[in-house]
C-alpha cells in the first residue's frame, strides 16, 4: 500500500485555528441545517408552519425554512433560528431528507475465521436479565457480575454483562505486568520500514510492560463499516510480512498476515495485555485512504451518524471486526464532533461545517448503540469488550461538546493531552504542559484569565478536572506525546517559550490556518527541514513544516547528530546550524529544545516531562497514561552513536504505575447514600459554537417513579473545577453553592474536584411520570453534573441517573421536602395545593378544587381551570 501523501500521522487536540474563542465577544453564527449526500430518501414531517401573528407557548412546535423548532417558553413575532438566544430550540431538519442507502444490518459470518470465534450475536437474552426499571426495594439489577461494574458506567438494559472478566470487585480494571494503573500505547500502522525507514512492528511492542495496545488506524468504508482495506494486497495490516526480521515471523495458524497477525500472535504471549482497533484519526475521521494512498474524503464519521441504520451497520461490522481478529474492544478517535466551526481536518470542512448542530447529538446515538451491542456480544462470547475514545482536551472543543454526555457509556477515555500548541498559529508554547502558570500568550490574547478568575484551559490538569465531573479518576488517562511540535524564526519569549512565530507570507499558510481560514488569526512559521522529520504532506507532496519529530530524534539533535535515518525520510542530511539546548519549566512542567542560531523551539515528552506526568497519574489517582505514539520512544545506539526507537521511556512509566495506589474507582468524594430513586437528568438544548457562552442549558428532571417528588425536596449535586464556580439558576428553582474545592486561578494546577450545589424543586412537585426542567448558566466548560444526592424530608436519596453502584432501588418518600410555601400534600393525584404566590414553571402539577393540573410553561397567580388559554392543563379528577 502505498504511504499517504496526505496527513495522518497524528492525533490532534488543540483547533486547527487559534482556540480561544471562549470570550463572550467573539460573535454570532447563524445556525445551519444540513444537506445529506445524495441517496434514498426518508421524510420527518415539518410541524405548522410559524406564523408572525401566531402566540406561542412553552414546547410549542413550528417548522420555517425546513426546520423544526420547538419553543422555549411563552414567544410571538420572533422569527426561529435569527436569535440563539431567543425562544426557539432547533430540532433538526425536515422534510425531505436524503440519505445514502444503508446496508444490511444483520453481521454476515466471517469468511477465514478461527473455529473458536463466535460468528454471531446469540438473539436469546440471559435467561434472568436485570429489568429494565428494578421494583422497589430490590437491587439496582440482578446481574451476578454487577458488583464488579465501574462506578458510573452505563449498563445495557436486559443484559448479565460478564464486568467481572475485566474487572475486580472494586470496579477497577484487572491489570498485567504488576500495574496499578493503565499504561497504554497507540501502535500505528505505517512504520513498516518502507524506503529505509526505521520500522516499529509488533514484536518491539514493550508487551511487559503495558496494559493496552491501540492499533491505529482502521476508518470507515464505503459500506460504512470498519475496515482496514483488507482486500488490498500488500496491505500492512492483513497482508504485509517481513522476511528475516527477528520476532516478526507470522503465526501459521491464522489466516491473515500484517500487523493483525503479529498482534494476536503477541496478545496469546501475553493474555493479560488488552488490545483495541481504533477507528478514525486526524485523516480517516472524515474519510479513508483507498488503496492507491489517495484519500477518499466521503464523509466518515460526519455521515456514518447521520441515521440509525447507518450506526447500526457500523456497530456491528466492529463486532464482527474484533471477534475475527481478536482484539479485546473499540477505540473511537473521532475528531471531532464538536459545534464549533473550522475544528478538525480542513480537508473535511466541506462535509462537517454544515452538520456541526447535529453532530454530538448524533456521536451519542453512536456510542450508545456500540456500548449495546458490545455488551451482547459480551455476553454470548463470555468475555468483557472495553469501548474507549480519544477525546479532545482543548476547552475551546470540550465547549462545543456540550457537556460530554457520552462518558457513561465509556470504560475509559484518552484525553489527547497534547498539540495544545503548534504552528496552526503564531504563539509559541508547550505541546503538551501538564499546568498552567497565567501566562500563555494565547490566552491572555483572547481575555481568557480576565474572563474566567485566572483559569487558563490549554493544560492536561485543567482536562482531567474537566472529566473529573462526570467520572472517577481511574477512568481518566492522561495523555503524552512522544514527539514534538515547533516552530522557527520564533522572537521573543525565555529560549522562545512564549515568543511569537508568525509566517511571513500569510498567503502560504497550511490549509485551516491564517487569514484564509477566518478571524484576525495568524499562521505561525512551523520548523521544517531536519527540525520536521516526522512531517506531513500536502496532496502535492510538499512538506507541512510543523516541528514534528520522534523524541529520538530531537535528542540526536540535541548531541549534534543528524542521524543515518534521516535521507528515508526525506530530510536534509548536512551539518546541523546552531545547538540545541534541552529545557524544563518546574511550574507547567514543559519540555523543549531550542536553537538560538535558527530560532527554533520544539517541544514534546522527553524524561523531566515524562516523569512528572507518571508522578501526577499516580498521585491523583488517574486510571493512567496514554502513549501518542510508541514508535516515538527511545534507546541509545552506542554502535552508532545515535539514539533509535526504543522502550526508555515506557520503562519509566511503568516503575512509577506499578509502584502506586490503585487509582481512584469512585465517582464522588463523599459517602453516597444506597438507596436511589429513578429521577432521570438531561442537559439538553446547549447553544451551538461561539454561541454556547455562557453555557446555558436546559436542565430535565424527569420522575419515573410512582410518587411524587415533593415540592421543597433538595437536589444536591457535583460540578467540575474546570468552571470558576458560578453556576446560575434561572427558572425560580433557587441555587446555593455549598463548597467548592477551588477557587482562584489554576497556576500550578487546580486543587480540587467539585463545586457542590444544591437547588430546590419548586411548588408542584415532581409528578409521577411527568418532566419538569430549569435553565443553568456557567461559564467555563464542564462535563454533566454528578453524584446527584436527593434529599426529601429524613431521606437523601442516589439517583439511577449516576449508574450508582451496590444501591437498592426505592420509592420516594412522602414527605414534604422541607415545604416552600405551597400548602400541604393534597389528596389528588399525588400533588400539592396551588398557591397564587408560588412560581411554576412547564411540567409542575398542582392540586385545585378537587382535580390537579399541569403547567404548560411558566406561571404564577394564574387559577388552574379559570380558563382556556391560560397555562394550566386539562383537570383530572382527584383519584384518576
């Protein structure tokens, strides 16, 4: 197979345009409807048309110019979709809608595969499933295996997950090689050693010393499922060998060659190391590579999750794909499903920018069904698929993803910790710190410690916090890079951290970047040459000089030595100009290298950066380290003088995170009550892109019990510290801070976890069934609010939302919550007497003259039943 001329080598963390558009000034985009590729064609009905004249109450809904709109409260003459901040919340298009035709669903059976590998999802269920909502009183399910299910994670109704394959009784994952937390490398695909380049091939794998092993990548294909151009003589990953390459021999038994070969062959040595395909990419996120290496931009992921059908197929087809190549999960790299425009590969901008509304709604659909459909296949192979993404930790992404409501259906995430700074624009800093210290120029240019009380967001403790709020520690591994990022002719800064590197011709800027890409951004001028081995290519070929470079190479560097490798890769081979100087910042804990005579500054993990981050992951109790990528690592050649691919610093990692404390298996940091009731929690509604600042979703409560939740009852719950600490209420509820574990700037890390909130259901109660929702304002991102604690009357109560452990499932109690003025409970229909003092906002149910009603929207003196249009319901007789 041919090497791709375009990008690929690399995740990418950080916007491809200056990221700080966190700053509330930064503008209004209009939000888009999108057109599907062309194909069948399917219809979702446009509701009435909206009418200027027209009144409009609460979750009234109106379609104009081909979208559905639903109203957010009480609305007239305001035209949906000119104000997004106005009263209408965009459903998504209607109409005639076309997608491209899906294939089947039904996973055929695997032509070649081992006899011992199950060749079908089993239809039956176990024949004692959990129920879907458990009675009251009993356990939350009666999987046998539930008592080894991590905290918070999402469990498939009807399903005896066998957790305990993978996990202890402690929800902590069962780990090889005397580790206490997860040490995991990304293995790629294209260093096979093609033109006389160094290769890194499965058997120089540090198996002994990791838990996981990524295999990147496989993308998505034409049938939209996934794939790694298996057909494909000569393929690497199916087909490629290597004659006379000790430890690279293919295992006979296995009707496959490549690298798929070599992994399962390695994987039988060492039964305890997981192994995971990872789909996607910086370059297959929106396309793949066809056999002649030219890339086939046909959508990927931004069309995959445009229908169920579609993610169906997909889901499948990795089941398939892991069970026939024995791989232990799924690592998905989409890149990225956030609604902030010109993020991720500019080559893809055509097909993602006019999806952005739709495409963290739709990633969720695809990470439920695949977190499904892994556990069934879980279930009939006996033995525990992990799902896992690279997600971004960049606060200007996070910010688009509204709050990251796919976590629970993950065992872990790999925050992709690193290109936090890089040529894309002119300010020099850090690839990867793992702190803050209130001074990158790139934040303070965009107001950012003005705006947010001193918290700068381009840090891995700054993404952990935010992960943090919505998971425990040790499903949080912390991302490194080894490699770097750099640019050149840097001026200023202290041995050029924090200087400023801006490309002379701006009209040359790589595509994405620079004034062409929008906004007052400046390319900055990327290190190329001999500072850039590692370095893409545009589709002619030409160099894409962005200081990427294999830590042993920079280290070769910084001995003065150019290396024998690097005429494979294209790069110059005379003598270096100027010596490069090794440097390390105590508070961000930066690494760099940089040559005063040509100005340049690369940055990445070498060992003083490396060992921090492996002290942080121990000592905070992360779930451990992800590898960007292990062909970066180095040894010391003393026969040649040069230093080469090696194990030096997964060696380093692996002292620290066998010699640690398991890592942290716990959602909250307080003791949280064992009995839960099912009071279900959406945010939902977030504003798009720029738009989404402050954050002001809609928060639902939703009731699925029996009783009444009281008015006056408590709800109690966490947020994360990667917010300063403002969290609003805005419907009346009430909303009081009860602690907050930081506070001030996060120079040097932040110290703590949680901001604790509490906020009080208003008059009506929460009615059996019924959903009843307020708006919450902060400003900074953070991922959904957690550790919910109830509390109504004595009782404090869990809630299922959180997928608590070792909690037995209650009815509320009747009590009255503490009271708000409303009157006692009445006799009817389980609500409380209306009050003409009281607030009610949509969805409260009240008691009134022998009947109970609900609110339509927001209301307060209005008389339930005084007349047609007002915002009370139809009466129900009391006892009906």
């Amino acid at each position: 197979m041919q090497t791709p001329t375009l990008p690929r080598w690399r995740h990418r963390s950080a916007a491809i345009v200056t990221g700080f558009a966190l700053v509330a000034s930064i503008g209004i985009t209009t939000q888009v409807a999108y057109a599907s590729p062309s194909g069948t064609t399917t219809t979702k009905a446009c509701a009435t048309p909206w009418a200027p004249a027209s009144s409009y109450s609460s979750n009234a809904v109106v379609s104009h110019q081909s979208v559905n709109y639903s109203a957010k409260w009480w609305t007239q003459n305001n035209v949906p979709g000119s104000d997004p901040w106005g009263p209408w919340t965009s459903q998504g298009t209607c109409g005639t809608v076309t997608d491209p035709t899906p294939t089947p669903t039904p996973t055929p059976t695997p032509t070649a595969v081992p006899t011992t590998t199950p060749t079908a999802v089993p239809t039956a269920t176990p024949t004692t499933p959990p129920p879907t909502t458990p009675a009251a009183g009993t356990p939350w399910t009666s999987n046998p295996d539930e008592k080894c299910r991590p905290d918070g994670l999402y469990q498939t109704p009807g399903v005896n997950v066998p957790y305990c394959s993978v996990y202890d009784e402690a929800g902590r994952e069962l780990l090889p090689n005397g580790l206490e937390q997860r040490v995991i490398g990304y293995f790629t695909s294209w260093r096979t050693g093609e033109n006389g380049a160094p290769r890194y091939l499965a058997s120089d794998i540090p198996w002994k010393k990791l838990s996981h092993i990524n295999y990147a990548f496989a993308h998505i294909d034409k049938n939209n499922k996934v794939s790694v151009g298996a057909e494909t003589p000569g393929n690497a990953a199916t087909d490629l060998t290597w004659p006379g390459v000790a430890g690279a021999e293919m295992d006979p038994t296995l009707p496959y060659k490549g690298h798929l070969n070599q992994l399962k062959k390695f994987k039988k040595e060492n039964p305890g190391v997981k192994t995971l395909v990872s789909v996607g990419g910086w370059a297959e996120t929106g396309g793949y590579f066809a056999a002649d290496g030219t890339r086939v931009g046909d959508g990927g992921f931004y069309t995959l999750t445009e229908s169920q059908a579609k993610i169906d197929t997909f889901s499948d087809s990795a089941v398939e794909f892991i069970r026939k190549y024995g791989f232990s999960g799924v690592d998905i790299d989409y890149e990225y499903a956030t609604s902030n425009s010109k993020a991720g590969n500019p080559d893809d901008f055509a097909i993602s920018e006019p999806r952005r509304a739709v495409l963290f709604e739709n990633y969720m659909k695809l990470m439920k069904t695949l977190r499904e459909k892994l556990d069934k296949a879980s279930v009939a192979d006996g033995t525990y698929y992990q799902l896992t993404v690279a997600a971004p930790a960049s606060g200007w992404l996070l910010r688009g993803m509204e709050a990251h409501q796919v976590v629970k259906y993950l065992d872990f995430v790999n925050m992709m910790s690193y290109d936090l700074h890089g040529a894309w624009n002119n300010f020099v800093g850090g690839n990867a710190a793992l702190f803050d210290d209130g001074k990158d120029p790139e934040l303070a240019a965009g107001g950012v410690y003005n705006a947010y009380k001193g918290i700068g967001y381009l840090n891995s403790d700054w993404a952990y916090h935010y992960f943090r709020g919505a998971m425990p520690a040790g499903r949080i591994n912390l991302g490194v890079p080894f490699y770097t990022r750099g640019w050149t002719n840097v001026q200023g800064g202290t041995n050029g951290l924090y200087g400023s590197s801006v490309l002379a011709d701006q009209n040359k800027c790589a595509p994405g970047t620079g004034p062409k890409a929008g906004g007052n951004s400046k390319c900055g001028d990327g290190a190329g040459g001999i500072d850039n081995l590692w370095h893409d290519s545009d589709p002619m070929g030409g160099e894409l000089a962005a200081g990427a470079n294999p830590i042993w190479h920079v280290l070769n560097l910084q001995k003065g030595v150019v290396g024998d490798y690097a005429a494979s890769y294209g790069s110059p081979t005379g003598a270096l100009k100027g010596t490069y100087t090794r440097h390390f910042d105590n508070v961000t804990k930066n690494e760099w290298w940089w040559n005063d005579t040509t100005k340049t500054f690369l940055s990445g993990d070498a060992d003083q950066a490396i060992q921090a981050k492996a002290d942080y992951v121990a000592d905070k109790g992360l779930g451990g380290v992800m590898i960007w990528e292990l062909a970066g690592d180095y040894e010391y050649n003393a026969s040649k003088g040069q230093y080469e691919m090696g194990s030096t610093l997964v060696n380093r990692i692996h002292s620290t995170l066998s010699a640690s404390k398991p890592y942290g298996a716990t959602k909250a940091n307080v003791k949280m009550p064992t009995k839960a009731i099912d009071l279900g929690v959406e945010l939902k509604n977030f504003a798009l892109g720029d738009n989404n600042y402050p954050i002001n979703p809609e928060a639902h409560f939703t009731n699925n019990s029996k009783t009444t939740i009281p008015a006056g009852a408590t709800i109690t719950f966490d947020s994360a510290t990667s917010d300063t600490g403002e969290m609003k209420e805005q419907s009346g509820w009430s909303i009081t801070k009860d602690s907050s574990d930081h506070t001030g700037s996060n120079v040097g890390g932040l110290k703590g976890d949680f901001h604790t909130y509490t906020i009080k259901v208003p008059a009506g109660g929460i009615a059996p069934g019924a959903t009843v929702s307020t708006k919450l304002a902060w400003t900074l991102p953070t991922s959904m609010i957690s550790n919910f604690r109830v509390s109504i009357g004595s009782e404090q109560y869990a809630l299922l939302t959180d997928y608590p452990r070792g909690v037995s499932v209650v009815e509320p109690s009747a009590g009255t919550g503490g009271g708000n003025g409303a009157g006692p409970v009445e006799s009817c229909n389980g609500a409380v007497t209306w009050s003409a003092a009281a607030v009610y906002t949509g969805g409260a149910v009240v008691a009134h003259a022998g009947s109970s009603y609900k609110a339509k929207w927001w209301t307060q003196g209005e008389v339930p039943g005084s007349g047609a249009a007002n915002a009370w319901g139809s009466p129900i007789l009391c006892g009906k």
